[in-house]
C-alpha cells in the first residue's frame, strides 16, 4: 500500500499497532477535543495531530487479521460519546432547569455534533469500507443516535414543558430569548435525522394543545367582554402574533396547524355568539354601515371552511328586510294619498331601490371581495321582495313604467345623457331579478308604443340603447317586436314622404285635409282594440285616398285602421277667438257632429257614432266636464248620464291658441296580465312538447322542473298552471301516462 | 241509464276505439252448429221480445221493459255491468250481436235465468281487474260522439254515484259536493274520470294523509284535496 503523506511517501513494513496501545493514542485526541468543548483551555488540533488520528485508525482497520481492529473501533467510537454523555453531559442538563436547561442544552447539542464531526472524521476510514460492507448505520448516525437515546429521550419532555411555558409568557406579553427557543426547537427537527416525527409528537402535539386550551381560556372570556368588532379586532391581532411566532422560532410547518388551532377556539367554537352579538354582531355592523368590521370579518372567516355561510345569511337576511321596508314604505304611501302622488311614490321607489343595489353590490365588491356567496345573497334577497306587488301594481309593472318616464318628453330633461344611460344600465340589470320578465316586456312594449305614436319619445338614441341592453341581458326574442316597432317608426316617415309625393302627382285624390298616416307592422305591436265608429265624411276620403296610395305600393295586405290612436287638429271658431284643438280621432268625431247641429242628446250621438256606452261616456266628459269645456252639457253636472244633452260651447276660450284635451288613458294593466297570461300557456305548452318529444318518457317531477327551468328566463310558471297545460295536452293526445306507473308521461308521436 | 254527455271539440282525435265488434265466429263443426242454431234461436227470441222491429235494436224503451222485467230500476248499475258484459257500444241500445253475446257468456236464455245471473254477473265485475275495465268503459258508454271526449260535471255525479257508490261512498259523497259547488271545470276528461277511481284505492279517506301535491294526480284532485284540508280545519 502506497501512501501520500506530505511530501514523503512511505512503503509497507509498518509495525502492527495493537488494539489497547491504539486505543490509549485515540484517547489523548478524544480527551483533548472534550477539553476543547469544555472550554479549557487547550490548543487547536493542527494537521499533524489530526493526521495522526487519522492514519491510526487507518492502519488499525487495514492490519492482517487478528489484528484488523474495525469492529471493535466501531464500538469504541459509540463508547466514547456514551461515556462523555453520562459523565459529563447529561449530569450538567439534569442540574439545571427551565430557561437555563435550555441553554445548556442548546450548548450540549452544538458540542456534541461538533465532536462527532471531529470524531468521525478521525475514524472516517470505517465510513469507507467497514459500515458499507457490514450494513451498519455510518458514523455520523451513530453519534446523533447516541445523543438522541441518552440526552434527548431522557429530556424532551422536561424540555418542551419549558418551551411551552416561554411561549405562553410571550403571549402575555412578556419578552422571551426566542433565539434559544429557535435554537432548542432545531434539536427536535434535526433529532429526527430527516423526519419531522420526533418534532411532531415529542413538541407540536403539545404545543398545539396548550395553543388551544390557551385561546379558548383567552376567548371565553372575550367573547362575554368585548364587542364584535373589538373581538375580531383581538382575533386578528392573535392570529397575526402566532405566525410571526412561527416564523421567528417554530418550524415552518407549525403554521397550517397552529392557525387552525387559533381560528377553531377564536371563530369557530364562537362563531354564532360573535355574528349574533346583539348591538355589534353582524346585523348592527351592517345596519350602521360599518365598512372596515365587515371586510375583518370577512378576512377571518375567509379562510375557515364554511365559515361565511352565516355571514353571507345575515347579509341576505339584512338587505331582503331593507328592500322590504322600502316596499313597505311605498305601499303604505300609495293606500293614504291620491292616485297621481302614489305613482311619484312608486317611481320613488324603484330609484330607491336602485340605490339599495348600488349601496350593497359595494358592500360585496369591497368588504366581500366579490365572494360568489354574497353575489348569491344579493341575488337572492332582492329576488325576495323585487317580486313584490305595490298597490295592485307588479314590480314588472313598475320598473315599466319607471322606464317611460326616463324616455318620454319632459320626463327627465333635467339629467344628463349620462346619468340617463346609467340609470337605464341599472334598470336592466334589475330586471334580472324579476320573476316574470315576459310581464315586463309587454307593458314597456304598450308604453313604447304610446311613446312612438304620440311623438312622446324623448330622445331616439336612448331608445335604442334601452333595447340593446335589454337585449344582451334576456335574448334577442325578448327585445324583437319592439325593434320592430320603432323600425316601422322609421319607415312610417319615409312612407309619408311618397304619400306626400302621391297627393301631389294625384290632385283630383287630395282630400282637402292634412293627413298622416304611421302604417304598424302587426305582429311588432301590441293589439289594440278598434271598432267601427262612424267617421265624419271629411275623415273617410282621407282613408279611402290612403288606402288608394298603398294599393300602389303594396299589394295583397290588409289595412285595419285604428283610430283610438289618431289625433286630429280642429279649428274652433269659438266667439271670442279662435282656439286650435289637439283632439283624438273619436273626440275629433264628436265634435264634428256639431258643425251640423247645435244640440245632441246623448242618444243621438250614441246612435251617429255608433261607439260603446263605456267610450262615449269617456269622450264626452272629457270635452264636457274637464278642464276644457268645449261643449255645454245639460244639466251641468260633474258626470255624464245617457239623459243628458251637449251643445257647442260658443263661449268657450283659454288664453292659450292652441290646446291639447287629453283623454284619460284606459287602465291596460288588467289587458296587459290577460295577454301574458295567454302567451303563458303557449309557452307551457310549447315546453311541455319540446320536453316531451326529446325525452319520450319521463317522471312527473322531472317534467315539471324542466319545464320550470326552460321558461324560466321569462316568467316563473305556477305549477298548477303546467298540470292543467299537462292534462290540456292528454286530452288532444300529444301525451299519455303510462300505463304502469301513473306518475309517468309518454310522448304520442 | 245518465244522460248523455256534452260535447267538445279535440285538436287531434284519436280513432274512436271501439271494443266490440259485430261478426259472429262462425261455427265450424256441423253437429254444433245445430245445437248452436237452436241456442241462438232462443236468444234471438229473447231479443225480440224487446226490440223495436223497425230499427232492429232494443231501444231505450226496450231496456226499460228489459228492466222492469228484472226488476231492476234503470239507473241500476247491474244494467251498465250487463252493458259491458255484451261490450254495448251505444247508450241506451242492444244489438243483436250484443246481446247474444251476453247471453251466451252468461249462459242464459230467458229473462228469468237472465235475472239470476245478475248478482253473479255483478261479482265478477267487482273483481279488481275487471272493475278497472268496467270503470273506464262506464266512461266511455256515455260519451254520445265519436269526437266527444269529456262528460258534464252533472252526467259524472250521476255516473259515480251509480259505479262507485257503494264500494267508496264517503269519496263519491265529498266529490259530489265538490263538483257541483267548484268553478273551474265544467267537464271531466277521462283522465280525470281514472284519476278518481286510482284515488280512491290509493288514498285512504278521509285523512288523506299519503296524499301529494307533488304527484302527477290530476289537477282537479289536487283542488279537491286542498278544498277538503280547508274544511277540514
């Protein structure tokens, strides 16, 4: 065996070594790395000692057998740290206690690892080949073993109650060494030798208890003290002192655990009492607007499974009563004054609960963080009461009629375009939350249509932008008939154009009477009901000449004049002075019945105009008994009466040249429901088959639920209303039950 | 025998089905065909007893000299159970076919073994398989049309009260009642007819306690159980 040694290199013949001779020369070096580690003073090894040692053990391994002593150095080497142990360290420990024990510890445990280091470097050559081929652990186990089996199983226990008591002194706010206890805490996880076990059960285990019974100590009497948001306020300062706890001393995996801890006594166990906390929990926190609190609360039961469900409750609980007490409000307003004020209160009240939104989507953008829970609580609260009725009137009805006051004339001229435009963004989005979405389109489609038709739309651009925003929110079905509508708009201009153009190619046709005329597309508009009154002669060439005009435009289609929604210019020569009248068509015909005759019993005009008791009753006491008092009736009393007679009021005059005698409208809401309600039962109908068809069979309840879930963007179908659809289609064949199982439904193809 | 039933209108008719048919087998075998012969004789001058000779059919007036003869009023349900016995097709007729083959399931050949044979002929169709039967074709009987397909509220207290009498009273009584004082049926489909009859084998009365409103029983039903609940209260 050749060896580099320094400079030299030696041969073979060296002198056998013999065991205790071996032995006693490693022992000066172990007695002078003890001495070292002592803190004696005593010189470093330096490169000739170490060499020594070294090559020593070398050659007492490498020797011809008997005198190969690798065995018995391996068991020297673990006897040598024993006997240090019991002589010197453990003795030194077992004196001391508490804080001093841990740092004698952490002392002990630095030199001992410094003297395995030393040691094992001295017998390094049994590492190489001596462990391997005997399969024994390597010297560096056999050092930390030693250590872990007299030293650390002896005191861990005694250790970690120390530990344990530091850590709870610092959580009554005392100052601690928690250099030390990040050092000690090192000796459990570096014990373990690249397991976390003996950290876990030997320290956490304990460490998590204490944790735990100390925050439930701390929060019993917390939660009885302290209000809701100084609780919270105490929570989230404790949770932020454990982490950093954490960080500064206890091993990084401790966090997830000790959190849990800290959260579980803190928020869990009292979670109830907290958020129901009578004049600061949740409720209070809401109804005083108490912003920061509530993003705390939402921080904290963030991260706990679960955790939010109460709180995103309340939050629904809350708004649903605010919206309530809102449509409260309007009722209670609408029932004690009169009709006109009412509706400025239910106007008032749609504005208000825009706000309500706008004030809560915040709360859940900001405090919640846009938690799916709150955008659900929102969702579901003001589905609650935004389906309530106010004063006979429907929500859907309501947000309709909120919407024509934004865009007829003199509506909101006060705002801005683009105040108008977000108000007109919120109402749709409030739509969503209306059950019975098909109610809405049909009363905005009849107010649409009165706006078009009497040139009471405000301004065009904010028509057509109403309708694409209602359009991306609910389908393009949804908003078809009224694009329709205000199309036919556009081209009822152009066609006047060329009407205008034909009376003029055509003199001999003109009627002698300004006409215009807006040709509607059936199907786009609502229906209107419209009878064959008796026109005055002037007013029928002018049908008859238009009538001539379209036949030149378009064959094969039928006009139905509609002449409840004309209006109609008549100049009154009254004997003061002349007055131009705005007048419908009807009251246009009434009055005209005078150019020939000064006085009419109302059986008369009854019998020339050929109009329904209800209606004449209506135009008359418009013309006779409002503000305008254009005929004379006889006897004057405030309503008309078949007994009574009218004449031409000659007297009659107003400042004004020109007046506008307006008829009250006719209450559309009950022709409103009743054309919903029809359309209903198309539409079950047509769900039920479409179902039905692709299924072939299916169970009652599934058929039921599905054909909820189909109509659902519109309407929300009384269930009763799709039996009856159901039975309805058993009785034309389109289903059968089963013969099986009466709970079943088969398609009849 | 009830009035007949009112009529309406469908959207799409199914065939009128029909369950009895008017050819004979006919016999194969000659040595039978005389006994057969001289059965049917017998019959046939059963029949002609109380047929009318012009119209060839036992008319109503027929079946009401029929039944004084058993001694059974007309409204009796034995004469309806007889009626399906033979598969009649038309209230208040008999053909000839029909009636021989009633005759002949019952084997009898004279009034007097005719009325013998009611109170076993009612026994058989009180089996729960055949009342079934019996029930939907009490329906149908009385339906007039070919494009009928429902009965007035006042034929259907008739017909229950006649069918299901005796075996449900307390049912038939309440649903009478209710019936006659509700407003939003003024016919009964024959869904709605089976309905009742699953109702009442189904549901014990009058508590009514495994009834639901979740089920697909027909809507009627649903408003009669919330009508008795309010009564009930």
């Amino acid at each position: 065996v050749q060896e580099r040694f320094g400079n030299q290199s030696f041969r073979m013949e060296r002198k056998t070594i013999d065991l205790e001779q071996g032995w006693d020369y490693m022992q000066t070096g172990i007695t002078k790395l003890k001495r070292i580690l002592e803190g004696l003073p005593e010189p470093q090894f330096d490169s000739e000692q170490y060499m020594m040692l070294y090559t020593t053990i070398y050659n007492m391994c490498t020797q011809k057998p008997p005198h190969d002593y690798s065995q018995q150095l391996y068991d020297k080497y673990r006897e040598a740290f024993e006997e240090y142990i019991n002589s010197t360290v453990l003795p030194a420990l077992k004196e001391k206690h508490d804080e001093y024990m841990l740092r004698e510890l952490v002392k002990r445990w630095s030199n001992h690892k410094v003297m395995v280091r030393w040691l094992s470097r001295f017998f390094y050559y049994l590492d190489r080949y001596f462990i391997a081929r005997r399969s024994l652990p390597p010297l560096n186990e056999v050092g930390l073993t030693c250590f872990r089996d007299r030293v650390y199983n002896e005191l861990h226990s005694k250790v970690k109650d120390a530990v344990i008591a530091l850590v709870d002194k610092e959580r009554e706010g005392e100052q601690i060494d928690r250099a030390l206890l990040k050092n000690v805490l090192d000796i459990y996880v570096e014990i373990g030798m690249g397991q976390m076990e003996r950290y876990e059960a030997d320290f956490e285990s304990f460490m998590l208890l204490d944790s735990a019974s100390y925050y439930s100590r701390k929060a019993s009497s917390w939660i009885q003290e302290d209000s809701c948001p100084d609780y919270m306020l105490k929570s989230e300062e404790c949770l932020k002192k454990e982490r950093e706890r954490v960080a500064h001393y206890l091993h990084s995996s401790s966090e997830p655990k000790l959190v849990e801890k800290v959260q579980h006594e803190l928020l869990v166990v009292y979670a109830n009492q907290l958020l129901e906390k009578e004049h600061s929990g949740c409720r209070a926190l809401l109804r005083d607007d108490k912003v920061d609190d509530l993003s705390r609360m939402y921080r904290l039961y963030h991260k706990i499974a679960k955790g939010l469900e109460p709180v995103a409750n309340i939050f629904k609980q809350h708004v649903t009563a605010e919206g309530n007490a809102l449509v409260q409000q309007a009722e209670d307003t609408a029932t004690n004054q009169a009709a006109n004020i009412a509706s400025v209160q239910e106007q008032v009240l749609i504005r208000k609960v825009i706000e309500l939104h706008d004030k809560y989507m915040v709360y859940v953008v900001e405090c919640f963080q846009s938690h799916t829970l709150f955008h659900k609580a929102l969702k579901e609260a003001f589905e609650i009461f935004c389906n309530k009725t106010v004063a006979g009137s429907s929500s859907a009805e309501l947000l309709a009629t909120f919407c024509d006051n934004i865009l007829k004339k003199g509506g909101s001229e006060k705002l801005s375009d683009e105040a108008i435009e977000d108000t007109l963004e919120k109402v749709v989005k409030l739509l969503a939350y209306i059950s019975d979405k098909d109610l809405f389109a049909e009363f905005y489609r009849k107010k649409l249509a009165r706006r078009l038709l009497f040139d009471r739309s405000a301004n065009d651009d904010h028509e057509r932008s109403i309708l694409t925003k209602l359009k991306q929110q609910c389908g393009g079905q949804f908003t078809s008939k009224m694009e329709g509508m205000v199309t036919d708009l556009t081209l009822a201009r152009e066609n006047q154009t060329s009407f205008e153009e034909y009376l003029g190619n055509n003199p001999a046709a003109n009627p002698g009477i300004d006409l215009t005329v807006t040709v509607l597309t059936t199907g786009f508009w609502p229906s209107y009901k419209s009878f064959d009154i008796n026109l005055p002669s002037e007013m029928v060439k002018c049908v008859e000449v238009f009538k001539g005009f379209y036949e030149t435009k378009t064959k094969h289609r039928k006009l139905t004049w509609i002449y409840s929604l004309g209006t109609c210019h008549l100049n009154g020569k009254f004997d003061h002075k002349p007055i131009e009248l705005v007048v419908s068509t009807y009251q246009a015909a009434v009055l005209l019945l005078f150019n020939t005759t000064d006085k009419l019993s109302y059986n008369d005009i009854l019998t020339q105009l050929n109009l329904s008791h209800e209606d004449l009753v209506r135009l008359l006491h418009s013309l006779s008994c409002a503000r305008y008092k254009i005929l004379t009736k006889e006897p004057s009393t405030k309503t008309v009466s078949q007994t009574d007679s009218f004449e031409f009021n000659a007297k009659f005059t107003d400042r004004m040249r020109r007046i506008k005698i307006p008829l009250p409208p006719v209450d559309e809401r009950k022709k409103v429901v009743e054309d919903v309600d029809k359309d209903r039962r198309y539409a079950i109908d047509a769900a039920i088959v479409r179902i039905m068809k692709s299924r072939k069979v299916l169970g009652h309840q599934q058929l039921v639920s599905e054909c909820v879930e189909q109509l659902s963007r519109m309407f929300k179908p009384d269930i009763k209303a799709i039996k009856k659809r159901m039975e309805d289609l058993i009785t034309r064949d389109y289903l059968e039950r089963d013969k099986e199982n009466p709970n079943m439904f088969r398609y009849l193809a | 025998m009830p009035r007949t039933a009112s009529k309406t209108t469908k959207k799409r008719s199914k065939p009128y089905t029909v369950t009895s048919s008017d050819t004979d087998p006919v016999p194969s075998a000659s040595s039978k065909t005389k006994k057969s012969a001289k059965e049917n004789d017998e019959k046939y001058k059963l029949f002609n007893k109380y047929a009318n000779t012009s119209s060839g059919v036992i008319d109503p007036e027929g079946i009401e000299k029929l039944c004084s003869k058993l001694k059974v009023s007309h409204t009796d349900i034995k004469i309806l159970m007889l009626a399906w016995k033979m598969k009649s097709e038309r209230q208040g007729y008999f053909t000839k076919a029909e009636w021989r083959r009633a005759l002949k399931a019952l084997k009898v050949d004279t009034t007097k073994k005719l009325k013998k044979a009611l109170p076993e002929l009612e026994k058989e169709v009180r089996k729960p398989l055949n009342f079934a039967d019996f029930y939907a074709y009490a329906f149908r009987y009385c339906l007039t049309d070919e494009r009928q397909n429902c009965i007035d509220i006042e034929t259907i207290c008739q017909l229950l009260d006649m069918v299901l009498g005796s075996t449900f009273r307390d049912q038939v009584d309440h649903f009478v009642d209710y019936l006659k004082i509700q407003n939003d049926y003024k016919v009964i489909t024959m869904d709605q007819w089976m309905g009742f009859y699953r109702f009442c084998n189904e549901i014990s009365f009058p508590d009514m306690t495994n009834y639901s409103l979740e089920l697909a029983w027909p809507l009627i039903l649903d408003n009669f159980f919330e009508w008795m609940r309010e009564k009930q209260a």
